[in-house]
C-alpha cells in the first residue's frame, strides 16, 4: 500500500488547521459586528469607543507611522527576546550540573518574576537612558523566566533508562547532556518558547511607554495623550498581529527542529 504524496499530506494539514480555525474566526466576527452595530446605534462619540471599522480607517491612513514606529519595537523585541534565550540556556545548563547553584539561584529568579513591571520600567530607563538597552533588558527580565523553567523541566523529564545506558557505557556527564537530557528538553523548550513569544512584544511596548523616543509604546502614549483612542487601537491591532506572526515563526521552528512529532502532539 503506497503512503500518499507528501503534497496531498500538506493540502490535508492545511485544510485541518482551516477547519480548526472556523470557531475562533466565527467569535470574532460576531465580536466585531456586536461591536460595530453597539457604536452605531449607541451614538457614542468615537473619542470614547470608535468602532472598529473607523480603527481600520485610521490605522491605513496612518499607516506610515505605525510602520515606521513597529520597526523599532520589533528590534528590541527580537534584541531582547535573544538575550532571554541564551541566558535562560546558560543558566539551565549551569544550574543542571550543578544542583547547589540551583537551590541558589532560582528562588531570586522566582523573585524576580514578582517585581512590578510599571515600577521597573521607569527606573531601567533611568539607569540605561532612551536608547536600545533598556527596552533589550526589560523584554529578557519578562520572557527569560518561562524558558527557563521548561528547560529545567525538560532535563528532569529524561528517560531514566537511557541515562543509566549511556552512563554504563562510561559516558561523560556532558555527553550524557547532549544525548540524552538536551534532547528530551526539546518538547519543554519550545511549549516555553511559544508563552515567552508572546510576551516579548508587550515587554518592549511596555519599555518604550516608560520612556523611548520611537516604538509602538511611544506611540500609543501620544494618541492617549491626544484623546485619539481609535489609534491607540490600532497600534495594538498592530502588536497582536506581530505578536501572532512571531507565534508562527516558533511553530515553524519546532517543526524544522523536531520533524518527527506529529503536529497534533506538538499542540495536544
């Protein structure tokens, strides 16, 4: 019995995920409409809640700006997301070999998680000026934490026998790392990737409110300042849109990384 082509397999993966995504499509067309039918009728003035068909408008006539100011949020979003993953990376390595270091560090990883973001913000900016680093900074201190963590538990998830395997066959702790505990982190690794993705872009939208000269943070906080809540609007419109493209560049990812687990494990 011959396998089918590997174009039919992805016309048919294709036409599963359409299918899976008619609920959420349906909710939010009824969620618009509800929205927009509100405004009309209402007669509620559009510096109060405009409706969304006036966000469009105004989001594609000021389109210029919002492309101009989502380039730098997204610089530091990726600057800092990057930083996040090589020290969560690090951190777990160093913390998985040595268990003392461990008990020592994460509960001030734990308490850093606690700290209130609209008092760190300014503060950050403060210390490091408008420039790039606070923003790089502030995104790694928000998403560094949940990679973190699904590392950690990745290595703990190892396979016992296979551990013990490579151990008697006289295999070195860094090996039986590589060939056995990093491996089995991977599911860990990116379930952390996709929660800390998103939010990455709120982190740096958050940095540049504190205090930036361009972004999407800044952005916003002048149209709030200039009672325009219909580009407040579609600024965000703006970061959930990169916030989903950055979501599905992490499932490409694992899909490249880890070929041989069927999508519906991936998100089961």
């Amino acid at each position: 019995m011959t396998s089918p082509p590997p174009s039919d397999t992805r016309l048919a993966a294709l036409g599963a995920g359409l299918y899976r995504a008619i609920p959420a499509l349906l909710a939010g067309f009824v969620f618009l409409a509800a929205w927009e039918l509100y405004v009309d009728l209402s007669g509620i003035k559009p510096s109060i809640l405009p409706a969304p068909s006036r966000i469009l408008t105004q989001g594609w006539l000021n389109r210029e700006a919002l492309i101009a100011n989502t380039w730098p949020t997204l610089g530091a979003t990726l600057g800092g997301f990057a930083l996040s993953l090589a020290f969560a990376f690090v951190s777990s390595i160093l913390m998985d070999f040595m268990p003392s270091m461990r008990r020592a560090l994460l509960p001030i990883f734990i308490g850093s998680q606690t700290l209130p973001l609209v008092a760190i913000a300014p503060l950050v900016v403060l210390w490091f000026g408008f420039g790039l680093l606070p923003k790089i900074l502030l995104v790694a201190l928000v998403t560094f934490f949940p990679l973190l963590v699904a590392l950690l538990q990745g290595y703990e998830a190892t396979d016992r026998d296979i551990a013990e395997l490579l151990n008697s066959m006289k295999a070195s702790r860094w090996r039986i790392f590589r060939l056995a505990r990093l491996p089995s982190s991977l599911p860990y690794f990116f379930a952390g990737l996709r929660i800390s993705i998103t939010y990455a872009v709120v982190g740096a939208i958050f940095a540049e409110y504190a205090g930036a000269a361009r972004g999407l943070g800044i952005y916003i906080l002048n149209a709030k300042n200039n009672f325009r809540p219909d580009l407040v609007l579609a600024a965000v419109v703006v970061s959930a849109v990169l916030t989903l493209c950055l979501f599905a560049v992490t499932l490409m990812i694992e899909r490249l990384v880890m070929p041989w687990q069927p999508s519906g494990e991936r998100r089961r």
